[in-house]
C-alpha cells in the first residue's frame, strides 16, 4: 500500500517534467522563429514560474488562511516555504532549460 503513493509521485513527476519541457520547447520553436536566438533565459523563466506561482500562493495562503500567533512560526513557515519553492523553481527550470537546449542541439 505504501509503495503505490510513491508509484503515483513518480508518474506525477514525469508527466510534470513532459509538460514542462514541451512547453519550452514550443517557447524556444517561436522565439527561433521570430530570428530571436536569446532563448536560455526565456526558457528557464518559463519553467521557474511554478516556482514563484508556488511562492506566491504560499504567501497568500500564510496572511489569509494561517492562524499563527507566534512571530517565529510565521517566520519558519515563510522560510521553509522560500526554500521549497525555490528549489521546485529551480528544478523546473533546469528541465527546461535542458528540453530546450536538446531541441536545438537536433534542430541545428
């Protein structure tokens, strides 16, 4: 039984990673297209907006949804949160950055 949560956490992963490298992909195909040859940094801001879309929310949901009192619990969940979607940021980033770069490398 336990094994099956982690069977639906891989899938989840790699149908996340697809999604997301074909997304850069077409974003890299357009800015090609248009003789526009800076694709990296487009390409990794297009994959890190989870991340921030991730920050974001989370930010929200700490002013209107937690009900902490403490000053230190708020800063320690704002913290642990920085640091989870920062690095979710900077995965998805770095897969597409990848799925793009591979791109080109076959294209040319």
């Amino acid at each position: 039984m336990i094994y099956g949560m982690f069977v639906i956490l891989f899938i989840t992963l790699v149908m996340m990673a697809i999604t997301i490298a074909s997304m850069s992909i077409m974003l890299t195909y357009e800015l090609l297209c248009h003789q526009n040859y800076d694709w990296w940094w487009p390409s990794f801001l297009l994959g890190a907006s989870g991340g921030i879309y991730m920050f974001i929310y989370s930010a929200y949901y700490m002013i209107m949804h937690q009900d902490m009192s403490l000053l230190s619990s708020d800063f320690i969940y704002f913290l642990t949160m920085t640091m989870v979607s920062s690095c979710f940021g900077y995965m998805s980033g770095a897969i597409s950055v990848l799925a793009s770069y591979q791109f080109v490398e076959r294209i040319y």
